[in-house]
C-alpha cells in the first residue's frame, strides 16, 4: 500500500446522468474541498478518484460500470490510491456491488453523500470494511452545505426536492431517492440569492416532479409562490422550470408562467403517453384531457415553449396506442421532444408484464415519432425567422470556433437547440436582443441587433 501523506489531496469526479445527480456532485465536490481536496481536471492527477452514478435504466447501469473500469485503470499506474463510487448505482444493488466490483474501494449511496468525506477518510487509513454498507435515501441538499458549481457561470441548477411520491410502474427513483422531500421555500430563496451574486443569470429548477413541491410541507408552500419569491431577487434573469407533471399544473402556477416577467416561457412536462389504457397502467394520472391542457397553457402563456417526453414499448403498448400518440404529437406541436424505449427494469412493477414489446417495434416506433418531431420543429423554428428575441450568451460554439452561440427562453441547456450568431458582439452571460435570420431542424441562427453593445469579452467573470 503507498504511504499515506499528510498534505492537500487531489480528487477527480466524473457525474453521470441528470442535472439533479450533477448538484450532487457539486454538494459532493463542495464537501471534499471542505476538507482540503483539491479538485483537478485530469484522473491521471487525482490521488481520489469518485463517480457519481446514475442507475434509472439498464443503459445508465452500464454507462456506470463502464466509467468505474475506465477510472480503476489510473489506480495501477497513477497516484490514485482511492476510487470511490457514489449516487444511484449502489443504491439500486447495496452492498452486493462489492463483489462484482473489487476495484472500488468505497460505496456510497444516495442518502449519504454528506457522510463521504468520513467514508474517504476510512479507507484512507485502510478500514474499508466499514465503507461497504447502504443507508436508506435521506440526504436533502441544503444551503449551509458547501457547493461547488461546476456549470457556467451565468446558470445554476437549484433542485427544489427531492425523491418522488408518485411510485410510476416503470420507475426506480422512489427506491433510489426516497419518497417526496421538499426543501424549505426560504432555505431556497437565500441559496437562489448567494447564486445570484456569484453572476447566475439563469436559475433552473429541478427536482424528480417539481410541481409537487411543497406537498409535503403543510406550510403553504407550492412552485407558483416559489417562482414569485425567486423571481424577487436582484441578478436573477430567468427562471426555467423543468420535470413538471401535467396533473400539478394548477391555475395559480399557469398564471406565474404567464404574468412573472423573470420565468421562461418555457415547460418541460415529461407526459410519457396519451393513451389512458396505458397511463393507468403506468400508474400515472389518467383522467386529464391532455390536448385541452396543452392549449390552455398556450393561450394562457404567450410565446409559450413546450418540452416533453414520451415513452415507446411500454408493456401492452398497440399499434392503436403508438397512433394515437402519433396524432396527439402532431396536434399538440412540441417545440421540444424526447423519446426513449421502456426498459424492464429489475424491481419496477411493469418489468413483470407478461405483454412485452419486441425491441424491433420498440425501436421503429422511436424512429417514427422522433422523424415526425423533426418536421415539426422545422416548421416551428422557421416561423421564428424575423422575431427578435432576448439571447442569453454562452460563448463560443465548439462546432465552428468562431461563431457565438446563445439560447432563447424557449431554449433549455444541453437537452434543445441553441442560437448561433452571425453577426454582432457580446460576452458570456449577456443577455442580447437577437434577430433570427435563418432556422435549421433544432437550432437556430441570428444577428445580434442592438449597435451598442460591449466589445467581445470571452472570459468569464469572477463569481
């Protein structure tokens, strides 16, 4: 075993999956600076080596296991001593990951992300025997734990909850997160506030089902008194609400959606189906008249930017069903879609249905519905050529090296399209009047229109 030294500490993370699993890992870094690591770039530097993993579906399993091996490699020939693995995949298997991974010398689940700091320190002094246990899901982020961000400076998850009540028959999270755990609403306005110091223009909220925030309070508390409250916040420009279930859509949030200057008009709604057959089955709110809803909340919102996710080959699913999903994707007009194949996961109520899909169909009808949406957002982002809209900056686009690239509201980071600019200058973070001069199937190209602009800064500022 190499000496162990008594100096500064070198850690590397890699986090796998969703934004609410990467302000995990953020809590987690925070935590380790605390005690003096010091986080670095490259795993070939890194003396503690984490991953922070996602387990919702067999692919993420995989991706997982694949990143512990990748990172086990630089134990052999690097200075890394430890290699620690956090978040859902222990959760999901417990303490019977050990034996199938003897590489990872410490585990640690979704409920104990504060308790990894002690559980490095064990295996630092070589008691590792006592890093392999599993404690039910309970960690609830909160403002006097240390953060430490890792996206740009202009934008921050904040994730309002955690765990999820709604107990689907597909979904694993209530097992791996726990159920519903809202944060108190003022613990969240002071770290929305400290966010907005440090130069976060852009605020995102998450959590497994946001509309369901406050539920579990008993205060009063819900997301449409939420936004207001955030929306108070000097430096705070936008805030953009994602994971939002359909039956949690009340009339008071619609009209913050639609009055509240500060809030996207932008709605991620993960639906998963239209069929009610199938909702029923999925144990998800089957009584909702889904188109209605969707135009409600376009009259109700101006300029209104709809996500959703829909869900293919789930058990029973019909031809009948996947068609009428089809028309119901065509009528409803997603600025934004997600598709993804049910996944039979060990555990999960559905995984048992006798009625299966064959892979071959499941894969077809995610083909089909993902080229439909593709004619449609064509058609949606040309009608955007000749509108002028704010443009949050971001910097430079990787693809061309040159061209500045930027989102509308109607725009969510890393999961829609982006604004590439042709013309104009501004730095990261500014949020510019764009002219949108050209549309491709997902993205979208603009002139900067304002003449009076900064000079082209692309350095990021000092949060």
């Amino acid at each position: 075993m190499k000496t162990i030294r008594n100096h500064e500490r070198t850690v590397h993370l890699v986090s796998l999956g969703c934004p609410k699993n990467l302000v995990d890992s953020e809590y987690i870094l925070g935590l380790l600076t605390e005690r003096n690591y010091r986080v670095v770039e490259e795993p070939g530097r890194a003396e503690v080596l984490v991953v922070n993993t996602c387990a919702f579906i067999q692919a993420a399993v995989e991706e997982s296991i694949e990143n512990i091996l990748n990172l086990a490699e630089y134990k052999k020939s690097g200075p890394a001593r430890i290699l620690a693995v956090a978040g859902c995949l222990p959760q999901r298997y417990g303490p019977d990951l050990a034996a199938t991974l003897p590489e990872v010398d410490v585990f640690c689940g979704t409920g104990e992300v504060a308790l990894l700091p002690d559980r490095l320190e064990q295996a630092w002094q070589g008691r590792v025997s006592e890093t392999r246990t599993m404690l039910r899901p309970g960690f609830l982020p909160d403002f006097t734990v240390p953060r430490l961000r890792s996206a740009p400076f202009y934008r921050a998850y904040l994730k309002i909850a955690e765990g999820c009540s709604n107990a689907c028959s597909y979904c694993l999270i209530p097992r791996l997160r726990g159920p519903l755990r809202s944060r108190p609403l003022p613990r969240l306005r002071d770290e929305a506030a400290a966010l907005a110091e440090a130069g976060v223009k852009e605020l995102i909220l998450v959590a497994q089902d946001t509309t369901a925030y406050g539920r579990d309070l008993k205060d009063g508390s819900n997301l449409a008194r939420l936004l207001r409250d955030l929306a108070g916040i000097p430096g705070l420009e936008w805030l953009r609400v994602m994971y939002a279930y359909p039956s949690g859509l009340t009339d008071e949030l619609i009209e913050v959606l639609a009055g509240e200057s500060k809030v996207c008009k932008y709605l991620d709604l993960p639906l998963q189906h239209v069929s009610p057959a199938l909702l029923r089955r999925m144990r998800r709110d089957d009584s909702l008249d889904l188109l209605g809803l969707m135009g409600k909340l376009r009259q109700a919102v101006s300029g209104l930017a709809l996500r959703t996710t829909m869900m293919v080959g789930f058990p029973g699913e019909t031809d009948s069903d996947f068609s009428r999903l089809l028309d119901f994707i065509s009528e409803a007009r997603f600025e934004h879609l997600g598709v993804f194949k049910f996944s039979p996961e060990e555990g999960a109520a559905a995984s048992k249905a006798g009625d299966q899909v064959p892979q071959r169909v499941k894969e077809n009808r995610r083909r089909r519905l993902m080229a439909q949406q593709r004619r449609l957002a064509r058609e949606i982002n040309r009608a955007m050529i000749g509108r002028t809209l704010p443009v949050l900056v971001e910097g430079v686009s990787p693809e061309t090296d040159l061209l500045l690239v930027g989102r509308t509201q109607g725009q969510a980071p890393e999961i829609d399209g982006q604004v590439y600019l042709t013309k104009g200058r501004a730095a990261p973070g500014d949020i510019v009047p764009v002219l949108i001069t050209h549309a491709h199937d997902y993205d979208l190209v603009g002139e900067i229109a304002a003449e009076t602009l900064p000079p082209v800064n692309l350095t990021p500022k000092t949060p």
